[in-house]
C-alpha cells in the first residue's frame, strides 16, 4: 500500500524564527493520521509544506513520489487538484448557496455535463445528511452544518488526500462527533488518506489509525491512540490528560516578567 506523503529531515522558519525542524512523517495511504500539539507547535505548517503554499527550507516533502518543491507551477496545480481541503472554520463562500459551494471545484476543475454535476452535489450533501440544505446560504445554517458543508466540498472531485485543519474548533459536542464520525466513514468510503489537524484528543483518537504529537516544531512522540493513552512521556501525558504542569509552559518563553518591570536585582 506504501504511503501517499513522506516528509523527510524537514526544518521551515520564518525568518529566524524556526517552525520545524528535523521532521520525520509517514502517512500510509487509505489511513487517518492525526498531527497534534499546542498552539504554534507547527501544525498547519506541516499541512502547507504538503500543499506545496511553502517550501522547507531543508529536507524534503514527496506526494505521491514527488518531491513537492520541485514541481513546476502545472504540475504543482494537478497535484493539488488530486487533494481536499477543509479550512479552519470551514471558509465557505458566504454569497454562494450551500449547493454552490460543493458545486464550485467540480465546475472549477472539470467539465461535467449539469445533470452529472448535479448529481454528484447531491450525494455529497446526502454524505454529510444535508442534501436538503442545498439551497440555504451559509449564514442560514449553524456552524456544526457549515463545517459538513466544508467537508462535502472538499471530497467533491474524491480526492486521494483530504486535509482537516483544526475540523472539530468551535463546535458543539454533537456536530463534533458527527463531524469524526464523517471524516471516517468518508475516508474508507472513498479509499482516501486523512491527514487531521486537531488540538481535540477524544474525537481525534476515535477515528485515527496513528498519532504524532508535536512541541516547539519537533516530534517528541508517535504512536497508535490506544499506545498514546498510554504513554508515559511527560508531554504526552499532559496533553492527553489536559494536565496543568509539565512540559508545555504557560508563558511564551522570553526575559521574566520581574525583568519587564526592572524589578531584578542586580548583581
């Protein structure tokens, strides 16, 4: 089966400002992965490497056997029309009907006649239980509906990869499980790969075959859920169990507050 991505001594910065460093990915093909970690951790980095939206500044990121920042701009676009999306918040386009919006990347990439385009909208709302939405603007649904929207529009042109970025933030607990729920019936109905943004450790760990924890642009662990769970790693331990004290500070690193305030003594 092999894997669809590959990322290999990958390290990104802004600047001087480093995101990843010495990263090291597999994600098999017809599998969910999940990447989690705290904020500016590197997550969704990790997702724009994939899309080729930035290059590493060492190592190297393979889709499909290529090596993403290599591709020319043609090739880059057919590779990205092979991947799905779901942003962060969903991003629908607030003056299209919830039809049109699933509608868009197929009339976007493809030239189906209207009857088979139709069609294939409609099962894609069926997918999500929202065929009978189809002609609501977004600002007529909730938030737990537009991200099923989201997702019907990123499986549209069935996509052999589908990115989540941050699927379950803002969501109440039901539109939350159903939304996992989607993800992972969605992705074994297609026989496509997942690859899962999520600070959510319950519904992440319900639908993903393997795990990798990031802090401070490193892997620090990786593992099945159930081998996550039960980790003894300091780190993964407070994050899983959502622990006060450990590893992760509170405070972005930098001088003492004490030293803000000229309160240090000095020697």
């Amino acid at each position: 089966m092999g894997n669809i991505v590959e990322i290999r001594d990958v390290a990104f910065s802004y600047g001087d400002r480093m995101i990843l460093s010495s990263l090291r990915m597999d994600f098999p093909r017809g599998k969910v992965t999940a990447i989690m970690g705290g904020s500016g951790s590197g997550k969704t980095t990790i997702l724009r490497l994939i899309g080729g939206q930035l290059q590493p500044k060492t190592g190297t990121v393979v889709v499909n056997g290529e090596v993403v920042s290599q591709l020319k701009t043609p090739d880059l676009y057919a590779m990205r029309r092979r991947m799905g999306m779901l942003f962060q918040n969903g991003a629908l386009f607030t003056d299209l009907t919830v039809y049109e919006n699933v509608a868009f990347p197929i009339r976007e990439h493809t030239d189906l006649p209207p009857e088979l385009l139709n069609n294939l909208v409609l099962m894609k709302l069926q997918a999500v239980g929202l065929r009978n939405a189809a002609q609501l603007m977004p600002s007529e649904i909730s938030g737990g509906m537009a991200r099923r929207v989201a997702l019907a529009r990123a499986v549209a042109l069935d996509p052999c990869l589908v990115m989540y970025d941050e699927p379950f933030a803002g969501l109440d607990p039901i539109s939350m499980r159903v939304t996992a729920s989607s993800i992972r019936k969605l992705n074994d109905a297609l026989g496509s790969t997942s690859i899962v943004v999520s600070h959510d450790v319950d519904e992440s760990f319900a639908i993903a075959d393997y795990v990798y924890f990031l802090s401070q642009g490193k892997i620090v662990a990786h593992g099945t859920p159930e081998q996550m769970r039960a980790s003894s790693d300091p780190f993964v331990k407070q994050f899983v169990y959502a622990e006060a004290d450990g590893p992760v500070p509170f405070h972005y690193p930098g001088k003492s507050f004490a030293a803000d305030l000229g309160l240090e003594k000095r020697s």
